[in-house]
C-alpha cells in the first residue's frame, strides 16, 4: 500500500539519484546485487551484534532495491533476469532478516511465528506471480504488479518493530501474517477479475 501509494511523493528523488548512478555507469543490476548483499549483511549484523544497525541496513538495502527498478526504467535497459533477480533476491533478504528475528529470539516458539509469516509469503507470492505470469504486462514495471495492503515497505517496518520490539516480538510476527494474508486475498480477488 505505502509503496504504490507513496512513490509518486519519492519517485523525483529516486530519478536525481538515477542520474548520478547512471552517471557512473552503474547498472540497475548492479544495484539488485548491491541491495542483496547488503540485505543479508543486515540480517547477519541483526542477529549478531546489533538489531538497530541491522534494521538500518536493511533500510538501505530497500531504498537501492526501489533504485534499481528506476535506473532500469531510466536506461531502457529492464530484462527478465532483472525483474527475476530483484523478486528473488527480496524474498531471501525477507527470509534472512525473520531468521535474525529468530536468532536474536530467547522464546523457544518464536519459531512458530516465523512459520506463520513465512506460509504467508508463500502464498501470497504464489497468487502475486500465478497472476503477473497470467495477466499482461501493465505499466512501467517488467511484470504485472498487484499491489495490496503488505508491500515491502509495510514488511520492512514489520520486521523492523519485530527486531526492536522484543517483547511484542510475537504479536508483531502474527499481525504482520494477518497483513500479508489480508494482502493475498486482494490479490486473489483482484485475480478473479482480471483473469475472467
């Protein structure tokens, strides 16, 4: 929702950082890997050393992972195997950062909750690409983009108050699979409509 919401507030920005990027000839591949390495490294600082430095990078590793999708768009240059890398590599950071909330996690059934919200991404992300492989593309983007209530904004600050909040840890965690859920069903019967 805050993404496809809020990206035309943030999109002039994300444009004059293009630029520069460009200017250095960087890719917007570069800037998928870039964002993925940094991602993991948030999870791994997140569980070992610092939750809020962990949550900072992971802060970072989101704002190049909107980046890249501009400088594609900006260089002409979008392709399936960017559009694959990107969606892939954001679920393995999603994944990393729930296993740093896990390891940084004394409760013995706090893998439960971590399950609940993965199960939820599963199906969530089944539905969002059953649908972009069915529906023609649309928009600026390379794949048909559904967008619903949990995006990845509204996951990184999930995560975020899951990795700073440990004593709501667990209501965090239930709340935010009750979102993506919520979320899958949009998709599903935005699915219905589209698909008929």
């Amino acid at each position: 929702m805050l993404d496809t919401r809020g990206r035309k507030y943030f999109q002039p920005l994300f444009e004059n950082i293009a630029t520069f990027v460009i200017s250095k000839r960087i890719t917007a591949n570069q800037v998928t890997i870039m964002a993925f390495i940094i991602g993991l490294i948030a999870a791994i600082v997140a569980c070992v050393w610092s939750p809020i430095l962990g949550i900072v990078l992971l802060w970072i590793s989101g704002f190049l992972d909107a980046l890249d999708g501009t400088i594609a768009r900006e260089t002409k240059s979008s392709s399936g195997i960017g559009t694959l890398m990107d969606i892939l590599f954001d679920r393995i950071v999603e994944i990393a950062m729930l296993l740093a909330i896990e390891c940084m996690t004394t409760s013995i059934n706090i893998g439960v909750y971590i399950s609940l919200v993965l199960g939820s991404i599963i199906i969530s992300m089944t539905i969002f690409l059953t649908v972009g492989a069915l529906a023609e593309k649309s928009g600026n983007k390379s794949f048909y983009y559904q967008a619903g209530l949990a995006e990845r904004t509204e996951g990184f600050i999930m995560i975020s108050l899951a990795a700073i909040l440990p004593r709501f840890r667990e209501i965090i965690l239930i709340i935010f699979a009750a979102m993506i859920l919520f979320t899958a069903a949009q998709r599903f019967f935005e699915a219905k409509r589209i698909l008929k």
